[in-house]
C-alpha cells in the first residue's frame, strides 16, 4: 500500500471512530443495554467486516435500525436472550451470503435508493437534537448558545478546510480543535462523558447464559429474523450507495456473510448487534478513506477508547460531534433529487416521497417494502396497459390476431377484451410471436379463452409459442 493511501485511511479511520462513539452508546441505551455493549458490538463488528467483508470503505457498528428492533426483548427477557438473538441472526446473515441471495438487492428500485437516502439523512439530523436538551428539557439560555456556537463552529471548519488543504480529514480537524478550545477555555458544555462512561476491559468470550431449548428459539427466532432482515437490508443499501460514490464494485454476498459472522462473534463476545452504518460510513468516504484499513482502525481505535483512552474521549465536546453528523446528514441527502422532481414519472416522485416518509417514522425495512410494493405495483399497471392485439382476415375467411406484450396477472383482464369469439369466424389464429407468457394467471387466461371459442362452436389455434411458453403451459398441464 502506497504511503498516501496508508496515511488516508488511517486519518479516515480515526476520524470515523469519533462519531461512532457517540452513536454506539446512544443506541445502548435505546435498547436498555450498557453502553459497554454498543462499544464492543462496534469494535468486533467494524473490524471483522472491515478485514473480511465485500465492501472496503463501508463502515459496521452497533447501528440504531437494529437497537429499535431488540428493545422489546431486553426489556421482556434481559441482555442474556439478545445475546443469544444477535448469535442466531448473525447465523441467519450467513445463511443469506452463503445462499448467494445479496442480488436481490438490485430489486429495490433507484426512487426507492433516494428515499432510503434521504429518509436516513433527516433520521441522523433528528437523532442529533436530543443533544440539545437537559433529561426531557431543551436547553435554554446560555447553555443553548453555547451550544449553537460550537456545533456552528464544528459545520463551518468541515466546510472551509477542505478549500485551504486536503491534507487532512476536516472533521477529525473540527472535532479535535472544538474540543481543545473548549478545554482550554473551559466552557460549560455537555462532553461524551455526559453520555456514559466509556471504560472497561477486554471483551470476553462466553456463551449467553439461557436455556438452550425450544421455548427460548420461541422467544428469540423472530426477533433474530427480524435483525437480520433489517441489517441485511440496510447493510446492501449502503454497499450500492458505497459502490456509487467510490464508482467501484463491491462484493454483497461475501459481505452477508462477513456481517453474519461478526455478529456471531459480537453475541458471544456480550456485544450487540450490527450492521453497516451510512452516517459513519459516510464520514469515512468523505475523509478519503477507501481501503479496508480505514475500518479496522476505526475498530481498533473503539477498543482502545474503552482500554486506555477513556480519560480523553470523555472531554470530546457533543457539540463537535453533533455538528459533525449534521454535515454528514446534509451530505447524505440526496438534494438531486428535489431538483428533478417536476422532471420524473409521478409515481416515482411518490415513491421517493412515500420512502422518505416511511422511513422517517417507522424503520427502514418498512419504508424499503413499502416502495418496492409501490414500484412494483406501478411496473404491473404500466406493463399491463402496454398489452394489445393487430387482427386481420385472410383470403380463406380466417380471422388472425397477434398480441403483443407480457401476458401476466394484471394483464389478463386486457388480453381477453382483445377477443369477439361470438362475432368472430369459425376459424381463429392466435400468433404469440410477440407475446410473453410469464406466470399461471397467463395460462388460465388462454384457457379461458380457448373455451369461450369452444362454446361458440369454434377452434383457437395457438401458433409461434416460444419455447418458454410451451414449457410453462406443458407444467401446467395445458394443451398448445
């Protein structure tokens, strides 16, 4: 590895383990957990799929999506039965990657991309106001000022430096400067310590203390199910986001099962579970970190927090860190998209609308069903109006039709009406050569059309099936 890109990447990766600290721990404490545990899920997770996974660049943590998810079954059972949750979803991970099933992600259409991306950027910014308040109340006077000014501050140096040198990862430079001028000053301002304390020792290896028996996978399977569908969902979204920005290609399987075995890792370990991370992995991307060094510092680097750099850690100001994330929301967001709008089909400007939405006050599974649901019920309706049929009557007195279009469940309905078995002659041609048969509904369709010609006493011939066709109706038990 050149020199250059050694020091990018280790810059980019120090830079990145300063967000995810804060992030980490916050999510601990949405699912009731210690923030021991987020910290450990985002030391084992991060490296692992740093060292092992299909995306270089991309960064793992103990991520929010996955902390919602659980917070029912801590409550419920206690940290020992998540543990034993985070094990079986990593299982569930690999299974996935191993099934060579991360393909599937291509369905998700790009409107689809857009309103993931822009649902998550307004996610971060709002998770960031909740540093503005004092328990359950806003801060107010000059605490609120203060405050303002810093996280001002943090914005304006990670927008000005990259103008005077790219020497540096900006943000690494706001945080750092932030927190020494509130050191040296000694402002009155909320530090990381404010969150939690950070120091503890080496995780260790032990498996989760439950029973191991029928009635605990009762309790566990669907909300590792669950888990697992939500990080492989977010964690294939942000690999397609990651492979865009970088315009390189990663490798979605081998990443399945990279996170599914970080996770088994991280459950035996008393760590949670998680996925990739678009604002950290963001922050990483924008400090040039490319490589797969960039991860496993800022894996290491959590560690080391937690071992021996509590002290420290604990004087980073909040206010660097919160106007750090909203660069990194601002650049998230897709503003492209706003902008071509009035230019796109309307159903794809809902779906963007509709994603973002969802996603916003909901969770991303949701919000990324929701928009394939919509997409492809908009695909259906459009490839069904495309359907239509020529007609002509031969020299012989022969009445000849040819379809053209996909011939499916939303389009039955239009190939039948193409058809007047009652005014028609005894003899019917139907001509397939531009017609797609595509599931059962399409073979019920021809056989209910051959029987409306059968019970006007006449005879359908059926000519020019494509071998597919032919296949699909013989499986059926249909004749051609």
């Amino acid at each position: 590895m050149k020199p250059a890109r050694l020091r990018a990447d280790v810059l980019a990766g120090l830079t990145t383990s300063f967000a995810l600290v804060p992030e980490c721990i916050a999510f601990a404490l949405v699912a009731h957990l210690n923030p021991l545990m987020g910290l450990y899920g985002a030391f084992i997770i991060c490296t692992l799929t740093a060292l092992f996974g299909g995306r270089p660049g991309m960064i793992s943590g103990a991520a929010g999506s996955m902390a919602v998810v659980i917070v029912a079954l801590v409550v419920q059972h206690g940290a020992q039965y998540l543990l034993a949750t985070v094990l079986l979803g990593g299982l569930l991970m690999i299974l996935f990657g191993v099934l060579r099933l991360g393909k599937l992600v291509r369905l998700v259409p790009y409107p689809v991309m857009l309103g993931f991306v822009n649902g998550l950027a307004i996610v971060i910014a709002m998770a960031q106001l909740e540093h503005f308040k004092s328990g359950e109340q806003w801060l107010s006077g000059t605490p609120l000022y203060l405050m303002i000014g810093l996280v001002a501050l943090t914005m304006l140096v990670v927008y000005v430096l990259p103008r005077l040198t790219r020497s540096v990862p900006p943000a690494l430079v706001a945080i750092v400067g932030v927190g020494l001028l509130v050191y040296l000053l000694d402002l009155p301002t909320r530090t990381l310590g404010d969150m939690a304390h950070i120091a503890g020792g080496l995780p260790q290896l032990a498996w989760p203390q439950v029973p191991w028996t029928l009635d605990t996978l009762k309790i566990i399977a669907p909300y590792a199910l669950l888990m697992a569908m939500v990080g492989l969902l977010e964690t294939l979204l942000t690999l397609n986001l990651t492979d865009e920005i970088t315009e390189s290609r990663g490798f979605p399987d081998r990443e399945c099962v990279a996170l599914g075995a970080a996770n088994m890792v991280s459950g035996m370990c008393g760590g949670m579970g998680g996925c990739a991370m678009i604002g950290q992995t963001m922050i990483n991307l924008s400090s040039n970190g490319r490589g797969r060094l960039s991860g496993v510092v800022a894996g290491g680097m959590i560690l080391l927090f937690v071992l021996f750099l509590s002290p420290l850690i604990e004087r980073i100001p909040l206010a660097a860190l919160v106007g750090v994330m909203f660069v990194v929301a601002q650049q998230t967001f897709a503003w492209a998209s706003l902008r071509v709008l009035h230019k796109v089909p309307v159903s794809d400007v809902l779906a963007i609308i509709a994603v973002t939405v969802v996603t916003v006050f909901t969770d991303l599974a949701m919000a990324v069903l929701f928009g394939i649901i919509l997409a492809a019920i908009n695909f259906a309706w459009q490839h069904a109006r495309e359907l239509y049929a020529d007609s002509h009557v031969d020299s012989d007195g022969n009445k000849h039709y040819q379809v053209h279009g996909t011939l499916f469940f939303a389009s039955t309905a239009a190939f039948l009406n193409q058809f007047e078995p009652a005014q028609d002659p005894d003899g019917v041609t139907l001509d397939c050569k531009h017609l797609s048969f595509v599931d059962y509904s399409a073979v019920a369709a021809l056989q209910t059309l051959r029987e409306r010609y059968s019970k006007a006493g006449k005879h359908l011939r059926v000519v020019h099936l494509s071998e597919r066709c032919k296949k699909l109706l013989k499986r059926a038990g249909a004749q051609h």
